[in-house]
C-alpha cells in the first residue's frame, strides 16, 4: 500500500471514530491506485544528488553574498608616482628599491622564514615617535611594494583612527571601516573591506571615529579580529598604519597584539631621547625595527636622486645599523 493510501485509509477510521479533521472539507483525498501514483510521480533524487543540489545553492547563496558585501575602488596609480609613492606601474626607482631591501626581511619574519620564529610576524604596525615623522608615507609604500610580490597579498590597515590618513593620501574618501566593525556586529570585515585595482592589495579604513577608541583597540572583539585576519589567508601580510608613539595611546594597545613594529624616524629631526622613550613604550613587541626616513645621500646615484630612505633595524636601547 502506497502513503497516499495509508494517509487515506487512516482519514477515513478517523472519520469513522467521529474525530473532526480541521479543512477536511475543504480538501478531500481521494486515494490513488498505487499504479497510477507511481506513474505520475518523477524519479525519486537520490541522497547524492540532494546533497549536489543543496551544494550548488549554498555556493550561490554565498557567491551572492560575497558579491553583494565587497567594494572595489580604482587608485590612480599615475597620480600616486607623481606623489613619489611607489606604484607598479611606475619605471624602476631608487624608492622602490629601497623598499625592496626593507620588506625582504619583514616577509621573511612574516613567512616563518626568519632566523627564529615571529609569533604574529604577519602582522606589521608602522608607527613613529611624533607626528610629521613619515610613517604612513612608509606604510603605504611598504604595502604597495610587498603587493608586487609573487607570493602574497597585502591588507593595508588605516589605525590612526584619532587622524586617518591613509585614504586621504591615496586620494579616496572616507568610509567605514574597522572602528565599525568593532562597534556594530552587523558590520562584516568583507562590508568595509576595499579591493582595488592592485590585485593583491585590498585597504580597510579606520572608519567612523569613537571617543573610546583605545578601549575598542584593547578589547576582547579586536583581538578576535586580528587573530582572523591574520589566520584567513596564509600568504597575508598586514600592515598598520598606527598612531605617533609619544602623543596617543592607542598605538602602544595596538603594538601588544603585533608581531613586527616598524618605527619611522625622521632623519636630522627626531630627537634621540624621543626615540629612546618610543621604543620603550612598545617593550613588549617581541620585535622592533627602525627605518630612517629621508636620509641624505652623500652622492647622487644614477637615479638622479639628492636624497633616500634610510633604514635600519633597532631594538630598546635605540640603537641601530646605518643605512
């Protein structure tokens, strides 16, 4: 007996019984011959093509969704070189080559390919001592150049939220971005996440400004953040664009969660005090670096440039290799 004859059947004894059935009157079964059922019925799916089937519209559902949640913005990479940032784009300089020589050892920490381990070594802030120093001129060219590596993807992270700047130099306006992600948990990483026209360099903006942003830096929801963005793509490097060491306190919040610590320093004007009190106030970072940031040449090069970026590598008694 089919299952429309049993249901039928069963109707009937309770009908019989004086049970009322709620919209029976209003819909009969009529039993069917067994023969005629199957028939009418198409192939019973298989669980395997179920499975397929719910597959391909869970695949499309977050296709969709993924689309839906990413921006992509176009950088003017001609007006970026005519602001001596670096760009892909851009003839052979003697910046790019600088950079070159500053991001190989910072990858190779960030890759576990160093001379020892780097806990969180793709996680990379650039801050300095003070302001006007250079730092996020020097985050956003170490992004661009690591960008142009075969081998990874760079997310460059506006986190001066108390002065972004990042979107500014680039020439793009402001937007939401990580402060919304921490204060709003409808708010996705993918939502405020910027692709651009540089395949493997997406940006992620500071976002709406907060009066307690140190808190939200400090609080349990950045750290689970930071430990997805650094855990989602193994190739993944993160730069930050953090605030001035001496005049805020966000950027020593930041730097605890850090695995490298770049602090920019402004040739024949930072103090070495300045330096010395900068560094201390990351003690913590298990690594700091020091880039000596335009450096006068004592010679012109065949690049036709009076001046360069220094660098160096530093740790908490400010001391550093000349560049």
């Amino acid at each position: 007996m089919s299952l429309i004859e049993q249901a039928a059947t069963r109707l009937a004894q309770l009908r019989r019984a004086g049970v009322e059935i709620p919209g029976s009157a209003a819909s009969e079964v009529t039993p069917v011959p067994a023969e005629a059922a199957t028939e009418s019925r198409p192939p019973a799916a298989s669980a395997a093509d179920l499975r397929r089937q719910r597959a391909v519209l869970s695949s499309s559902q977050v296709s969709q969704s993924a689309a839906a949640a990413s921006r992509r913005i176009d950088l003017d990479l001609n007006a970026l070189a005519a602001s001596g940032l670096i760009s892909p784009d851009a003839p052979r300089s003697q910046l790019a080559d600088q950079y070159r020589v500053i991001k190989r050892p910072l990858i190779a920490n960030a890759m576990g390919k160093g001379a020892t381990a780097v806990k969180r070594g793709n996680l990379i802030m650039v801050t300095s001592a003070l302001s006007g120093e250079g730092k996020t001129f020097t985050a956003i060219n170490l992004a661009m150049s690591i960008a142009m590596e075969l081998d990874n993807t760079v997310m460059l992270v506006d986190a001066d939220v108390p002065k972004p700047s990042v979107l500014k130099m680039l020439g793009l306006p402001q937007s939401r971005g990580l402060l919304d992600v921490l204060t709003d948990d409808s708010v996705d990483l993918a939502q405020v996440l910027l692709k651009t026209n540089v395949e493997t360099l997406s940006i992620l903006p500071s976002g709406t400004q907060h009066a307690r942003a140190t808190e939200l830096l400090a609080s349990d929801a950045m750290v689970a953040l930071l430990e997805e963005m650094a855990n989602r793509y193994p190739d993944r490097i993160i730069i930050f664009d953090s605030p001035p060491l001496l005049m805020t306190t966000e950027s020593r919040v930041l730097a605890t969660h850090m695995g490298q610590v770049i602090v920019v320093v402004k040739a024949e004007s930072t103090v070495r005090s300045d330096v010395k009190h900068a560094l201390a106030a990351i003690e913590s970072c298990p690594l700091k670096l020091m880039l000596l940031n335009q450096a006068k040449s004592s010679a012109q090069d065949g690049y036709g440039y009076g001046y360069g970026y220094g660098y160096g590598y530093g740790y908490g008694d400010g001391s550093s290799d000349g560049a």
